[in-house]
C-alpha cells in the first residue's frame, strides 16, 4: 500500500521532469530557428527571428482565443453554457408512435 505523501512526491518530480524536458525543447526549437526573416507590412519592415515571430503569433491567437470566449460568454451566457451540445443532436429524441398510425 502506498503513502500519499509518497504519490504526490512522484507526481511532482513528474511535473518536474516535464517543465525540463518542454523548456528543453523550446531551447533547442529557439536556437535552431535564429535565422532573421523580414516582415512587410504596407510601408513597415521588420526583421526578426523565426523563434521570435512563432511566439509573437502564438499569443496572439492565444489571446484572440480568450477575448472571443469571454465576449461570447458575457453577451450570450446562454450559448456558453451550452458550448457542448451540438445543434444538430436533440437534446430528447422524439416521441414514439405507438399505435403504428
């Protein structure tokens, strides 16, 4: 029988392990994309990193993602209670014949 001590103990070296291992990745993914690449926007230019522009566009979608969701949930909460009942799907499905008429 195991402590609980001891499984919250392996599920933080867990965590632990995993925070290295991404950041890891993230080092490697920054170093291999250094190349400066050049973005034209109507009469600006902009040089800057690979890395650096992948970042910048994550979050910003990030950021569009959560502005979306909480606009649509404080002008409709209705809707966002709902999010994951598919329209298409009746909620109770319809009522039987039973007389065959």
């Amino acid at each position: 029988m195991r402590k609980a001590g001891m499984t919250s103990s392996f599920i933080e070296r867990l965590k632990h392990w995993a925070l290295l291992t991404i950041a890891g990745l993230i080092i490697v993914v920054a170093f291999q994309n250094q190349l400066a690449v050049t973005i034209r926007v109507l009469f600006w230019t902009v040089d800057v990193s690979r890395f650096a522009l992948v970042v910048v566009t994550f979050a910003a979608g990030a950021l569009c993602g959560w502005l979306i969701k909480s606009l649509r949930h404080e002008s409709h909460p209705a809707i966002a209670r709902d999010a994951g009942h598919h329209p298409s799907t009746p909620a109770d499905p319809p009522p039987r014949d039973v007389d065959g008429i």
